[in-house]
C-alpha cells in the first residue's frame, strides 16, 4: 500500500499466482488498484490489470 499527497487517496499493489483448472496452466498476475476516500467510505475504486495474462493462462478456451 503506497500513500499519496491526499490522506483520502491510497494507491495498493498486489499479486496473484495459481493455476487454472481447465487447462493446468499457471499465471502470475499483478494488480494495481487506486481507492478514494470521503467520510470514511471508498468513492472511487479503480483497479488495473493485464487481461492477457489471464487470457494466455486460458490456453484459447476461454471462460
């Protein structure tokens, strides 16, 4: 977790690893994710992440 300028932003970073099922395959993928906050509850959530990594892990069978 990285904080920022504004004490409502925070920016985390985190990582996944597993296996799929289906076709055995392994993935590793990272994720970023930028949260705001007002009066105690999230604003906004965005989250960042590369779908082709997934997609590559899926071996073309899709979900």
């Amino acid at each position: 977790m990285y904080t920022t300028g504004d004490p409502d932003v925070v920016v985390m970073e985190w990582s996944v690893a597993g296996t799929v099922v289906r076709t055995g395959s392994t993935y590793a993928m990272r994720y970023a994710a930028f949260v705001t906050f007002r009066s105690g509850e999230i604003a906004t959530y965005r989250e960042y992440w590369n779908p082709q990594v997934f997609l590559t892990a899926l071996d073309g069978q899709g979900f």
